[in-house]
C-alpha cells in the first residue's frame, strides 16, 4: 500500500499525485518479486477502472519500460469488491459482494499470494476484519496533511510487529509488518 509519511493513502478526494513516481531498479525489482509470489490481485470497485485502463494503456507499447509489468497487471486473476455491479466488463477479473466472505474464501484456496491493491474503504474493511497476513506499507516521502487512510474506521487497536525496514534511493521506505495476535 501507498502511504504517506503522516498516513494517508489518498487526498481527500483520491488523488494519487503526491506518490513518488522515479522509482529505482532495486525497488521495482523487489515489486517484481512481490507481484510475482501472488496468483490474485484484490481490488475495491472504486479503483479498478484507473487501474485497468492505465495497465491496458501500457499495454499498447510494446516498448514501455512498465509493459512486462502491465502484462502480468492484465493477466493476474483479479477480484473487484463491489456493491453495484453485477457483470464485470474487464478483463480477467470476477466481482464480489461480500468482502469479508470472500476474502476468507480467497484464502482457502491453493495457490500463490493474495496481493490488495486497494482502495481505501476495502482495505480498511479486510484490516478490521483481520484479513491481512502481510502489510507492505510504502512510506513515500511527503505529508499529504488531509485525505483517505486505512485506519480511520478501525474497531479497536490493530498492533503490528515490524519484520524488515528497507530504504530505497527514491525515498519510499518499504515496511514490512504482520499482525500481532
């Protein structure tokens, strides 16, 4: 997850701009790794459409640094959490309605990795619920002040204990952490 020094996901009205975006080669190479141990992408409906659209963009140029990314980004099974719809009109994705039912069916299942990657109402959904084994927070190097985070509906402490911390040459500090018990 995307976060902020001070702890926000987004600006208040979702905005992404203020993430860090030069990203160095071990960093990517460490996403690369991350991705490459999950076999599911989660996501929240509100999310899905830019998500897709920039990935499929990429898609059409063969000789964009992110096109291998962006295939496995279109490729990877995904499940979009939503409320709304009834019928998915993207590619290798299936939809769900209820996320914690389904999270935890998710989770039954043989495989890699379930990989979330958001947004911030179904994220802090799968947090109360204690349906994240593994939060890789990507401390980026700015405040944003005001906006969306994980943690501001939570019922109750949510202790972590810290499994690695590892500074990058852009700036984000990867941390790693798992729920205590």
């Amino acid at each position: 997850m995307q976060i902020s020094i001070d702890g926000f996901v987004a600006g208040p009205s979702g905005e992404l701009d203020w993430m860090t975006w030069n990203l160095d080669d071990k960093l990517i190479g460490f996403i690369n790794q991350l991705t490459d141990s999950s076999d599911t992408i989660l996501m929240g409906r509100k999310m899905t459409d830019g998500f897709i659209n920039y990935w499929s963009g990429v898609l059409k140029d063969p000789q964009s640094p992110e096109f291998a990314f962006a295939k496995k980004m279109i490729e990877i099974p995904k499940v979009v959490f939503t409320r709304t719809l009834t019928e998915s009109n993207w590619q290798n994705t299936t939809l769900a309605h209820d996320a914690v039912r389904d999270v935890r069916e998710q989770k039954k299942k043989n495989g890699k990795d379930i990989i979330v990657y958001g947004g911030a109402g179904f994220v802090t959904s799968l947090v109360n619920e204690n349906l994240i084994d593994d939060y890789y927070l990507f401390v980026n190097p700015v405040a944003v002040g005001k906006g969306m985070t994980i943690y501001g509906d939570l019922d109750g402490y949510k202790r972590l204990k810290l499994v690695e911390s590892t500074p990058y040459e852009c700036g984000i500090v990867i941390n790693h952490y798992k729920p205590t018990k």
